[in-house]
C-alpha cells in the first residue's frame, strides 16, 4: 500500500498544470491517497487483532500442555502407590496363607486399583486427544482468518 500512496503522490504533483481538467485529477489523486491510507490503518488495526489472538492461543496451549504434564505426573504417583501396595498385599497374602477373608479382602482392593490405573490411562488418553484438537483447531482458525483477511484486501482493491 505504501508505495501505491507514493505513486499517487508522485503522479498528482507532476500533473501537468496546462491541463484544463487538473484540479480534477489532483481531486482524484488526494481521493486515492485518502483511501490507500485508511486502508493502511485497517490492515493494521488487523494485524494487532491477530497478533493478541495469536497471543491468547498460545497462552491456552500452554495451559493445555501444563494440565498434561500435571496428569502425566499424577497417574506416575498412582501407578507407585499401586505397585506398592500390590507388594504389601502379596506380602500379606502370602503370610495369610488360609486366611481367606483377608485374601479375598487383598484381591477385591488389587483388582480396585488396576480399575483405577486403566480409568486415569483413560482420562490421560482423552486429555491429549483434546490437546490435539485445540492444537488443530487452532490452526484452522488462524487460517481462516488469513483467508478471510486476504478476500478482504482483494475485494477492497477491486473496489
């Protein structure tokens, strides 16, 4: 835009001043050079716009990846605890040798916590499922938006 306002700067005071119709033309010259730099002024109110959404989705994606991180570690957490209280309860099983009630107590709690692993695999799975989307989701907005931004500049030049 900036050199097609020099062009019509440069055209309109080189007008030839013998020319009956120049005020016309210089008329039509500070027109377009009203209209290029409006212009101008739109693209960039634009660009600031999508440069503070850029600015936003990257702030939400790094919250995403955080909350992974955090689930990463908790489900960590969970798989030790479990492992060691599998140990205790083998150990105890093991010494109870007979104790049947306390044996069927140890199996029901084993077999709740593999329940509670598999469920929190789940929940990680689904989680950076929806990373994945943002992630995707996020790229077609930005661009859309390009597209829209380009269409925008080409029908207002045809104009």
């Amino acid at each position: 835009m900036h050199y097609f306002a020099m062009y019509i700067r440069t055209f309109c005071t080189n007008a030839n001043p013998n020319t009956p119709n120049n005020s016309t033309a210089q008329l039509e010259c500070i027109a377009l050079l009203l209209k290029s730099s409006a212009n101008a002024r739109k693209w960039e109110i634009e660009l600031a716009t999508l440069k503070t959404n850029n600015a936003r989705l990257t702030s939400a994606l790094q919250e995403s990846t955080a909350n992974v991180e955090e689930w990463k570690r908790q489900l960590h957490t969970y798989k030790e605890e479990n492992l060691r209280m599998k140990t205790k309860y083998q150990l105890d099983l093991e010494n109870s040798k007979g104790g049947g009630d306390i044996a069927d107590e140890l199996r029901k709690d084993n077999q709740a916590l593999r329940q509670r692993i598999e469920q929190l695999e789940s929940e990680l799975d689904g989680k950076n499922n929806e990373i994945k989307q943002m992630k995707t989701s996020d790229v077609v907005q930005m661009n859309s938006l390009v597209i829209v931004t380009v269409n925008a500049e080409l029908a207002s030049e045809q104009d």
